[in-house]
C-alpha cells in the first residue's frame, strides 16, 4: 500500500496545455497553438511530454513562417526524445524540415509514432474550453451550523436587552425621584441599543449561514 502511494505521489498529471495546443494545430490556427504552448513550457511536464511542446512549437513555428526558429525547435525536441515522430497526418513540407533537423541532429534509436487526440484535422475547427480545475471541496455543515448558532445566541441577547430595556423604561416612569428616573430612562437606552445591535447580528448571521447551506446543498449535487 505504502508503495502505491509513494508512486502516485511522483506522477504528475498530463499536460493540460500540451493537448490544448494538439488540438489548435489540427485545426491549423498555429497563433492559438504557440500561446498554449508557452503555457504548456512553465507546466511540470515528463521528458517526453517537453519533447512534445518543443515538436508542436516547432510545427507551429514552421506554420508561421519562422523556418529557423522552427529548426531550432524540431532539433531539441530530437535531444530530448531521439525516437520522435511527426503526427501520422503531418504535411509533407513538415515531414521535409523535420526530416532535416533529424539529419542534423542524428538518427533515432527507435522509431515511434505519436499519439494524437484525433488522427485527422477537424472541420470547421474545435473550439477549445479554457482548462478547469479539479471538482471545487465542499465546504461542509459545521460552518453553516456555527453560524446559525451565533445567530440564536444573538437573538436571545437582543430579546434580553429588549425585555431589560421595557422595564427600565417603565421604572423611569414610576420613579419618585428625578435623577432616579434618569438614570432607569438611560439604562433603558443602553439596553435598547444592545438589543438593537443584537437584532442586527442575528440577522447578518442567519443570512450567512443560510448562503453557506445553499452553497453546501448545490456542492453536493
């Protein structure tokens, strides 16, 4: 078990950008094909996954019109990965530069072929997604729980202001004494502003933790 895990562990998944940018050749839209595989460059990539990116954007380059850049492209793609090959559906003039570069560089210890996505050009184009991540993790219950608790300790705080503020006010009114019922008639206030605050949060916690259910139920689905 500990060894599955270990293995899982070093590999590293496909190259998103590298199949984006197979797709973009097909279709010949060599422009789109160099942007993905820049992206496809700064990506922690296998030894022959970067023998790949340096393959297409060779081919791209080629498609562009920058036959030396191309060259110089097709001729470390070779180093990396002596045995590459052009796609099955590769043009003849990129067949004759690759071939070139190969002369170059040196024969292959073995012949191979690459694996495409799809063994002829699509038409019209494919329209390509921009690359998603993984399935988002769910939040949980406990949040929502949590602040639903807030919000009832929060409520039974303003309903004991509230309550304390009506019967300061009320001994305000049957107090004999002036400064007596002064100081009931500011207490009052205090309460009533406590409870007030108290009303305030109750409310904004119900609303979050009402939105950190709904986000939870929709994750679960």
């Amino acid at each position: 078990m500990t060894a599955v895990l270990l293995l899982l562990i070093h590999v590293s998944p496909p190259n998103p950008f590298l199949a984006e940018a197979r797709v973009h050749f097909q279709a010949q839209d060599f422009s789109k094909c160099l942007k993905r595989l820049e992206q496809a460059s700064a990506w922690s990539s296998s030894v022959d996954e970067e023998a790949e990116v340096s393959l297409y954007r060779g081919l791209c380059r080629f498609g562009v019109g920058d036959e030396r850049g191309a060259a110089g492209d097709f001729e470390h793609a070779l180093r990396i990965s002596p045995a590459i090959a052009l796609p099955v559906w590769s043009s003849p003039r990129f067949r004759d530069a690759f071939a070139a570069a190969r002369e170059r560089v040196g024969p292959p210890v073995a012949t191979s072929v690459l694996p495409v996505a799809d063994p002829a050009p699509p038409t019209p184009p494919l329209v390509v997604a921009t690359p998603v991540s993984a399935t988002p993790r769910r939040i949980g219950l406990i949040p929502a729980l949590v602040t639903g608790s807030v919000s009832a300790v929060a409520l039974g705080v303003g309903i004991g202001c509230g309550i304390r503020a009506r019967a300061l006010e009320g001994e305000s009114y049957r107090a004999i004494f002036e400064s007596d019922a002064r100081a009931a008639a500011l207490g009052a206030r205090d309460f009533a502003t406590g409870a007030n605050a108290s009303y305030a949060v109750a409310a904004m916690t119900v609303l979050a933790a009402g939105i950190l259910l709904v986000i939870e139920l929709v994750g679960a689905r």
